[in-house]
C-alpha cells in the first residue's frame, strides 16, 4: 500500500497552470515545510516535500495555498526518473495529493504570518542568507517535465 500523510506549511503559494483544448484541467504543485521529530544541536529542521495536484485538487489550491498555510495532505508518494537537458539520469520524489485540508483556523495562520513578517519563522530556527532569506536545499525547484 502507498499511502502517506504530511502536516506543514506552504513555503510560497501554490502554482496552478491550466492544459488547453475542449476540457481544461488544472494541475500545479506546492512545497510544503514538514518539521523533522527530532531537533539537531537543539534546532528544528524541515523538509521540504513537493506535492502534486490535479482537477479539482488543483483549483483548491490555486484559490487557498498561500504561503505560510498549514495544510494536513494525504496521498501517494510517486517517484518519476526522466533525462534532465544536460543527459543526466534524475529523479524526482513527490506527492500526489488525493486529499488535502487545513490544520489550522485562518486567525491562527494569520497569526503565524504576522510572526514571519517580524522575523520569526513558523518552523523554529531556520538557515537564512544574509538577505534574510531562508535556505531551501538544492533540487526542490527543478522544474519537472508535465506530459
């Protein structure tokens, strides 16, 4: 069975793109921050999991999935081998998303927001450049073939 189930924040809003032709689909995908149980040298870490959506899904997404948003997903994991530009052999791991919900009540997002706009960041003491931007590992923004 391949099910798996995520709680985190939305690291930027959803991307949502919509295919041409007699029936439009929408299909996009969002990062979601997922903290780690445990905390290294006494500071928390995330991962960063992309999730994939389609249809309704995705028009879910698009009008809900902004940045900062604890969203509860449920769906499979899938793992996708394709040749980048440069002929390397690549994977991609994501989430396809089959259900997803909110974890919290939106004052209490706005809240955490309102944190983020002070400095504070929602998932504990995160890496950031000397812009104050957080650190994201390589390889999350890959942009990945869509057939």
């Amino acid at each position: 069975m391949n099910s798996i189930v995520i709680v985190g924040r939305a690291v930027r809003d959803a991307e949502v793109r919509y295919s041409t032709g007699e029936k439009s689909t929408a299909y996009g995908n969002y990062t979601l921050a997922v903290d780690r149980p445990y905390k290294k040298d006494g500071e928390k870490e995330a991962d960063f999991i992309m999730c994939k959506v389609v249809g309704k899904t995705a028009e879910f997404a698009e009008k809900y999935i902004t940045k900062g948003v604890k969203m509860i997903v449920r769906g499979r994991m899938q793992i996708d081998n394709y040749t980048d530009k440069d002929g390397n052999k690549r994977q991609s791991a994501y989430i396809f998303v089959e259900q997803q919900e909110f974890a919290e009540s939106k004052n209490a997002n706005q809240q955490n927001n309102n944190n983020v706009q002070a400095g504070q960041s929602p998932y504990g003491n995160m890496p950031t450049d000397s812009e104050g931007f957080m650190h994201i590992p390589d390889g999350i923004d890959e942009e990945l073939p869509f057939n």
